[in-house]
C-alpha cells in the first residue's frame, strides 16, 4: 500500500512537465500538496525554492541571449543550473544573476558551453528522470519522495536531505539505470536520528466501517 501511494506520487509529479494545458491546476494541487507533505524540507524551505526557481528563470529570461537553455533547481535554497550556453562568459553571468536572487546560498554551475540541447534529448531526459524515480520505489530501499532527480543529456544530478545509506542506494539505482551516463551527487547528508526526527508516516488505513444495518 506505502509503495503503491509513492509509486503514484511520484509519476504524478515526474509527468507534471508533460500534462502543462490539460488541467494544470488539478494535476499540481493534488501532487504538489501530497508530496509537500512527506518532504523533508520545511514548508518554509519549499516555498523559498520554488521563489527562488521562477525568480532565477525569469531573471535570466530578460537577457538577451540566444541559444541559451538554461534550467534552475532549488533544493534547500541551493540551486542546480542546468543547460547549454554559448561561451563561458554567459555561464558566469548566468551564475551571477542566480546568485544575486533572495534566499539563495548556493550554487551548482553545471552549465554545458555548446549547441543547444534538441527536442528528441530532452524528451530522452525526462523518461530517464521517470525511469530513475520509478526505480527508487521498486528497489524499496528508501523513501523515493526524499530524492530530486534532474536530468540533463543522459547526466543524472541527484539532490535531497538523505542519510548515507540512502545515497549509497540511490546512486546505485540511478547508475544502474539504462541511458544514464553520469550519477552527480548534490546530497545533502543527514544522521539516521535527523532523518527520523524530520520523517512523517504516511497515514494507516483505519478499521473497516461496520455495516449499515437496514430499519424497520
């Protein structure tokens, strides 16, 4: 039952990109609010990164650039900048204008200096994000909701509040995983008793409801 639940929670949420116009705001209020639930991020911390993701995008947006295909990922106010940009110079601008937004404190530039990704790669990247996921809730090892999976041209960028052991089988599984090329690890490694404290239990099903007997 657990698993199944995960299971569903987590390919609601990797498909998100996929269903943008077909009934967006049902799709994110019932996965965005049953996965905000079990993060171990505080509700402060998720809203700060979701601000900080929209800001940094459309910061970097009004830029005049061309062939500039950058992604932002904000976890625990620390955000993944992901893409293709033309010259190191845009790479360290974009950096900059990242790193000047409200709550950030701190960057990963794993910008790639080239030709823009295609169409055909990125869609290759999202089922391999889909893949990654779907594998963490069938290896049963860990809670899969702990873990944020980025991909970028086969590259897989793993980010979370996890303990050592969880990392260790997260890394397995997404190396493990056809397609992907690289495993990046952007954990940020907690105790068994913080994992513990920062957990909540998904909710048990009660007792069956006895039967309605009929009147008269």
């Amino acid at each position: 039952m657990k698993r199944s639940l995960a299971t569903g929670l987590l390919l609601g949420a990797a498909l998100m990109p996929l269903l943008q116009g077909c009934l967006p705001m049902v799709a994110a209020g019932a996965s965005g609010g049953a996965l905000a639930a079990f993060d171990r991020r505080s509700l402060g911390t998720q809203t700060d990164d979701e601000t900080i993701e929209w800001k940094a995008s459309a910061r970097v947006n009004e830029k005049p650039w061309e062939n500039v295909h950058a992604n932002f990922t904000s976890y625990g106010r620390k955000v993944l900048i992901s893409g293709e940009v033309p010259s190191e110079q845009v790479k360290m601008e974009i950096e900059t204008i990242v790193t000047g937004v409200q709550q950030v404190q701190g960057i990963y530039n794993e910008l790639g200096v080239g030709p823009v990704s295609s169409f055909s790669t990125r869609s290759n990247d999202s089922y391999i994000t889909t893949r990654v996921k779907s594998h963490f809730v069938d290896s049963g090892k860990f809670n899969a909701i702990h873990v944020k999976v980025v991909t970028e041209a086969g590259v897989v960028y793993l980010m979370g509040l996890v303990t050592q052991r969880e990392a260790d089988a997260a890394i397995q599984v997404a190396r493990t995983t056809s397609d992907v090329r690289k495993v990046v690890t952007l954990f940020e490694i907690i105790s068994d008793a913080r994992a513990r404290e920062l957990d909540v239990s998904l909710p048990k099903a009660g007792p069956p409801a006895p039967p309605a007997t009929g009147g008269g």
